[in-house]
C-alpha cells in the first residue's frame, strides 16, 4: 500500500510517500481500506515536533482520522463490520494510507448519503467542539466567541453554538471573506483576530473557545462576562506566556475560569454516540461538513503546505484510490 510517512521533524517537505506492506488488525482491530483522510492543525504540529509524544519518528505515518469500507477484523470483533462504510479514529498514527487500522470502539457506521470527504472533516471536529461547548457548561442564550473560527473545530464550533440557542455567536478570523462565510454557518459577529472590528459585538462573551492561544491569549480574559469561561481546545499559534494566569487573578472578582479540553478524557463510548449523532445531522442538513479541498494521498505535502499559509477554510480532505 502506499502510505505517506513522516521520516524527520520539520515543514511539510518532509513528508515522504512509501510503498508498505499492509498492515494487519490485533485483537480488537479492524482493516479499513480507506476512502478519505483527515487533515487537520493537529498533524501539522506532530509533523513539525512540536507534539513529539504523538509519534514523529523515522518510519512514522501520519494521520489520526479515516474513513472507508472494513476489510478484515481482529480476534474478538464483530465480524458484521465487515462490508460496512466507516469512520474510525486510528490513534496517534497510521491513517495516511491507502489501508488503516483502528481499534474497534471507535468505529461510527456511516450514513448511505455522508460522503467518506465529509466524514473525515466533521469526524474528529465536530466531537470536539460538542465537547468542548459541554466543558464549557454552555447554556441557551448565552454568548459565545470563537477565537480562530475558520479551522475545522471552529467551523463547527460556531454552527453547533447557533444551533444550541447562543444568544450571539462572535468569530475571530483574518479576513472579510471568510467572516462572511462563517456568517452563513450562524455567526452573528466577526472580529479580528485581536477581538476588534464589530461595535455592535457583544462586550464580553459568557464563553470562549480558543483554538489559536498563543501570545494574545491574556488579552482575551478581559472579553469574558462574570462567572465566563474560556476553553483552550488548540494552541495553533503556540503556548501562552508563562504569566498568562495572572490576568485571571487580577479580575478575581469576576469569577472567570480558564481550562484545557482533550477528547482523550471523554469515554469511548460517549465519543462515538456523540459522533455518531453529528453524522445523522449532517445527513439531516442541520450541520455542514466544510471540505476545503480533497486531494490525493500522494499530495499530502501540498495539503500541508495549504495549512502552513493559511489558506484552508474548514479542512482538507486526503483520498485514496479504491482498489
């Protein structure tokens, strides 16, 4: 099988594509030969080493997300998965390939009319703004802001807040155009990415979702109402100053929160319900799978290089040839 694998940390030029012999499913796991392939910020910051825990070394293959028809089963899975179209989430490695496996309790079967393009796009995202708006303990009415709202969470982090009830749904984004577009998924305001640009914008928000962090992360503490509550779900721009907490406690009276959301805390079988559910809605046309682009597997360096200059709007899909 082909495989596109990540020989050395670095910038997309290091993603190199391999002829590999197929894998084979342990206990527990099942073959998927795979239709499309997730791209998100998350792979590029393994490729990059700036999460070295998730793999990076010679001979790694990148890739957490796929989906495709089940080819073969490990020992102690249900051999009715067999035939059946999927969206698997394949740990820390191995889904930029034409074959993948996964362990079985992440499988979500998928709905006849969900492309394997969309699933890969909502598929991880979606579960994780879902869970990130819980953490969050988002309620009806209240106001939302979405800081870096162009990206495959924050597209949907910004529908499933419209469709929750958010009195207003605010985005941080770098452009007009994609402010517009954010509008159609159920934005109510757009702003810069410093949080400027939209007077008629709520003046503090009752919860933030930050996808960016960074070095302006502080700045967006004094954007949180009373008893506000901000959720870091990504650190695309990097880690925040070593200080940042102290901006919280000098609005100690403000009673606002600052936590982290990973879906490695959330139990399996939530997950899966939860995106299970997210793909009937989208079969439904209640939410939006926005696919920048499906490329082939053999142009992952230019998927990535796409990211790198910012020019995906939701996310990029990688296909592999049926076979």
């Amino acid at each position: 099988m082909k495989a596109v694998m990540v020989q050395e940390f670095g910038g997309p030029e290091v993603l190199t594509v391999a002829d590999l012999p197929d894998p084979r499913p342990a206990a527990g796991q099942v073959l998927i030969t795979t239709e499309a392939i997730g791209v998100g910020g998350l792979d590029a910051l393994i490729r990059s080493g700036a999460l070295a825990t998730y793999g990076g070394t010679p001979g790694h293959i990148l890739g957490i997300e796929v989906a495709g028809t089940v080819t073969e089963v490990g020992e102690g899975v249900d051999t009715a998965w067999v035939g059946r179209r999927v969206w698997a989430h394949t740990g820390e490695s191995g889904g930029y390939a034409e074959r993948a496996v996964a362990s079985a309790e992440t499988l979500v079967a998928l709905p006849t009319d969900l492309s394997a393009a969309a699933a890969v796009t909502l598929g991880s995202s979606a579960m994780v703004a879902h869970f990130a708006l819980r953490h969050a303990h988002f309620e009806p009415g209240e106001s939302v802001l979405v800081r870096g709202a162009a990206g495959g969470i924050g597209v949907m982090a910004v529908q499933l807040a419209a469709r929750g009830g958010a009195g207003a749904v605010a985005v941080t984004t770098s452009s007009a155009e994609r402010g517009e577009r954010l509008r159609e998924l159920g934005a109510t305001h757009v702003l810069d990415r410093l949080g400027r640009g939209a007077p008629d914008a709520p003046a503090d928000y009752d919860v933030i979702l930050d996808i960016v962090v960074g070095a302006d992360l502080p700045s967006f503490f004094a954007r949180l109402a009373p008893n506000g509550r901000m959720v870091a779900v990504g650190a695309m721009a990097g880690m925040p100053p070593a200080d940042f907490g102290m901006e919280l406690v000098a609005a100690f009276r403000k009673s606002m929160s600052f936590a982290t959301f990973s879906a490695d805390t959330v139990p399996a079988a939530e997950r899966r319900a939860a995106t299970t559910e997210l793909f009937t809605a989208a079969s439904r046309g209640e939410l939006k799978a926005v696919v920048h682009e499906a490329l082939p597997l053999e142009q992952a360096v230019l998927a990535h290089q796409k990211m790198e200059a910012g020019e995906v709007f939701g996310r990029i899909a990688l296909t592999a040839p049926r076979s």
